[in-house]
C-alpha cells in the first residue's frame, strides 16, 4: 500500500510541477446531501451519489445518451455463447494509488459482488445473473451467466471496478472515507465539518479533464430554494434539480437551465402478491389509475417539464411502447370498476414514500382519489426504512409504497420491469405468466426482435397495472453561463468535460 500511495504522489508531483495550484480552475457545485454512503459506489445512482461516483470511478462500459454502450474500461465485449461474454480491457490504466487494473481486479470485484457480503448494497443486484467471472489473460476477461442475457454489457455500466487491494485492506467502510478509481478526480477531503468535498483532478486516469482540475461540492444544500440561493449569490456554479417553478425566472435572469427528461417513471406499486388486500384485484388497481389527474400533475407541479405515462419508460428507450397511451382521468370509470371489485362504497389504503421524492405529486394523487371514494394515507419515511420494506416486501403497516421505474441506468425498459416481477426477491408485484415472455429476452441478441418482446411485455403491464403510473422524471440542471459544455449522464455531471468561461451574472 505504501508503494503505490508513493507512485501517486509522484504522479501529482510530475503533473503540478508546470501548474501552480493558484492555476487549479475549480467549479463549485451545490448538492443536497453527501452522498448517501460517501465513496462506496455501491449504495445506489441517486443525485446526491452522482456528483461524485461519476468522477471518482468507472465500470467496465458506459451508456451514451441515445442509450448505446460505450467502451470504458473494457475496450469491447463479444458473446461466444447465449451465455459467456469475452471482455477485452482498456491496456495501461492504474487506479489512483497505482495499483494496475488488469483482469484480476475485475474478477475480485465481481467475486465481492455475487457474495453474500454484497446482498445489502442495492446495485449489487446487477451482478446477480452472473455464474463466474475468469481472467483469460492479463487484459481479456471472461464472464458466464446462469441465463442467457442480452444486455450483459449493459448491466455491467452500473458496476464499478474497484482496486482489489485497497478494498480488501480498507473494507467496504474504509474505502468509503478514502475511494480510489480510475476516473478523472480523486477525492483529497469529505469536508464533513465544513460541508465541502474537495476533488481533485487524478493525474494517473485515462480520462484526464479537459479544463475543471478541481471540484467543490457544497452541501447540504437540501432544498431546491437554498440551491438556488446559493447559485444567484456566487457561491456555486451549478446545481441539480431545481424548482420547475422557478425555471422561468431563472433563465430570464441569465442563467443557464438544462431539462433532461429521464427514462425514470414515477409510480406507487400496487402490491398483489397479499390475496386478502384489495390490489390483488386488478379492477382496483386500474381504478386507481383512472383516479388520478396526471395531466395536471405534469402542468401544475412541474410546470409542463414532465409527462403524464401509462408504462415504465420513454421514448428513446429499448422497449417502450409508442402505441401505450397513460391511463385517462376518468373519475366515472374508476367508480365502475371499484363498484365491480365489491368497493362501492370506497376503501383506504396507507401509502409510505421516501422523504425528499415529490411529496406534493403523492398529496395530489390523493386528493383525486378521494374523489372516488379512495382514502388515500401519505406518509413519508426515511430512504432507510424505505430500503428495508423494498428489500423485504414486508410493508408493515403500508399497502403501498412509492418505487420508481428506472430504466435509465442503462435506457433498457427490462431493468424496471424485474423490479415489477417475480424475478424480484421478495418481489412485490408478481404475474407468473409473464416470466416466460420476459425471461425469452435475455436470449435474444438481435437488438430489434428483442425491442418488439419487451413492447410486447409492457402492453400487458399496462393493462395489469402493478403501479399507479404518474409522471416521468426531468433532471433541471442550473447553472451560470460561463458554465461551458455541461453534460449529463446517466452516472451524474460529467466535471471532466466541462469548461468555465467568462464569469456570469
């Protein structure tokens, strides 16, 4: 350990001898929280974890904005089988405290992650359908899985590639306090008592920034009022998710405003697996969906930024269904098919959603439930609670909670219909005549076949409604317009790519 922190003080050393730090160009970005977890990659791909697992680490691919893979660490995959895939590794890249990554520490990350000591970390569930991982040689890895699976290379852009030594020195809580990777900063200091992170530009990565060598991260900047009080005053640069009703006015004042819709749709599961609840029927559950304005929910909450849905993904993504319309507010219909299921006379359901996740779209939903007869309860409770009744699916005292249908991590719709299948341990909604159809895909390769079964796949979940569909997700991103070159992807900012101009307002 100790000689590969001295190969990565020599490296800084090499790379500021011709830079000052007084050069260093820094941009300042406001977050709400730490990242859930600090520097462990594995905690989840939640805004707050982006601005910096992007920065920090890489997977073997990425994912383009158009949904494609992209090389990363692994320069190409090819499948020699329904079930094995050969990938060939980026040569010469080291991690920031030297060690090499070669074929070996891709087979200890993936060893790590199908243990046991993985299952509580909720990425790790991208490693799940891997059967063994083999180094070949130096720079060719082999992965088998237990089932045919398509999108192998896909998955595998969720999953950072860690320093074996380091991880098996540090531990999981360890290297959480000091991460090492291979992307374009390394981190110098939590800011844990002053609530700025200090990354800096890593001058052993193989993708080196283009002009931003140093990043503050600023939190907790927790609500979209105080990110954006903080940005008109100069003391940050750019900030995610900022209040759609504020847009406007913010770019009349010359700043530069960023939507990204993403393929993240916002819904509360309908659990049917309990036969005694109400939701096993699906006449309450498409009652449900009838219920619920989501026209207005787009137009009034988020300013027309979003759009109402009636399946798991959007446009642009492998499996959405062009000819799927959302569910129409028809609040006649919805007593109908309640008055059908023997709830003439209305019913109540408690629902728990995570603190912080668009409490007012959930309060909305419920009072046009209410209008049907519908009690619906809202209570938030922390992300911690919420991960436990996700995992267990044992909701206590809640027949709904919210869960999003996230497609976004790799733009491929049959990561957010597992979520909505047997295929979920502890699932929460499961049809087991859907499973053959959707586990028919992992086997095939031929990207248009495979587009057709899982538009096919989501029709039928549609008219089965497992969730009360709502809304899509938009990502606004903020900033001053000397903020050049801002992109976002499905992994957070990309600093790297950044540049800064001329200072703004």
């Amino acid at each position: 350990m100790l000689r590969t922190l001295l190969i990565f003080a020599l490296c800084t050393l090499a790379v500021l001898a011709g830079s000052p730090l007084s050069q260093a160009t820094t941009i300042r970005a406001g977050a709400s929280a730490a990242p859930a977890g600090y520097g462990n990659p594995y905690m989840g791909l939640i805004s707050r974890n982006v601005l910096t697992t992007a920065t920090l680490f890489d997977s073997l691919t990425a994912i383009s904005g158009d949904g494609s893979v992209q090389a990363s660490l692994a320069l190409t995959w090819t499948p020699v089988s329904d079930t094995e895939w050969h990938f060939g590794l980026r040569p010469d890249v080291a991690f920031s405290n030297g060690e090499v990554l070669d074929a070996e520490a891709v087979v200890e990350t993936f060893r790590f992650l199908t243990s046991p000591a993985a299952a509580r970390y909720i990425l790790a569930r991208e490693a799940s359908g891997i059967a063994s991982v083999a180094a070949i040689d130096s720079l060719t890895v082999s992965i088998v899985t237990k089932a045919p699976d398509a999108i192998l290379p896909k998955r595998l852009s969720m999953l950072t590639i860690l320093p074996p030594n380091a991880w098996a020195e540090l531990g999981p809580d360890g290297f959480a306090e000091t991460p090492i990777g291979t992307g374009s900063y390394v981190l110098e200091d939590w800011g844990k008592a002053l609530g700025r992170a200090i990354l800096i530009a890593n001058p052993m990565s193989w993708r080196a920034p283009e002009q931003i060598d140093r990043i503050e991260m600023r939190y907790p900047l927790r609500d979209p009022a105080t990110r954006l009080a903080a940005l008109r005053s100069g003391d940050i640069d750019i900030t995610l998710n900022l209040a759609f009703d504020d847009i406007a006015d913010v770019r009349a004042e010359g700043f530069t405003v960023l939507l990204h819709p993403l393929p993240q749709i916002r819904a509360l599961v309908l659990p049917n697996t309990d036969p005694n609840s109400p939701l096993a029927d699906v006449r309450v559950r498409q009652a449900l969906n009838y219920g619920v304005d989501k026209q207005a929910i787009a137009d009034v909450l988020y300013q027309g930024a979003v759009s109402p849905v009636g399946q798991g993904s959007i446009p642009g993504t492998v499996g959405y269904n062009p000819d799927i319309k959302p569910y129409p507010y028809d609040p006649d219909r919805a007593r109908a098919l309640l008055a059908e299921a023997g709830y003439a006379e209305g019913l109540t359901l408690n629902a728990e959603v995570e603190i912080g996740q668009a409490q007012n779209m959930y309060l909305k939903a419920a009072q046009d439930l209410a209008r049907i007869g519908v009690t619906l309860n809202v209570r938030t409770v922390v992300a911690a609670e919420w991960l436990r009744k996700y995992f267990s699916a044992d909701l206590g005292r809640a027949d709904i909670i919210s869960l999003v249908w996230d497609s976004g991590a790799y733009r491929d719709t049959v990561r957010s219909i597992e979520t909505y299948s047997c295929d979920k341990p502890n699932p929460l909604f499961c049809e087991p005549s859907l499973m053959p159809a959707l586990h028919a895909t992992g086997a095939i390769f031929d990207l248009t076949a495979r587009d057709q079964a899982l538009q096919d796949i989501m029709a039928r979940m549609h008219d089965l409604a497992p969730a009360l569909f709502l809304v899509n997700h938009t990502n606004s991103t903020a900033a001053h317009s000397s903020v050049e070159n801002i992109v976002l992807t499905e992994r957070g900012l990309a600093f790297e790519k950044m540049r800064l101009g001329a200072k703004s307002p």
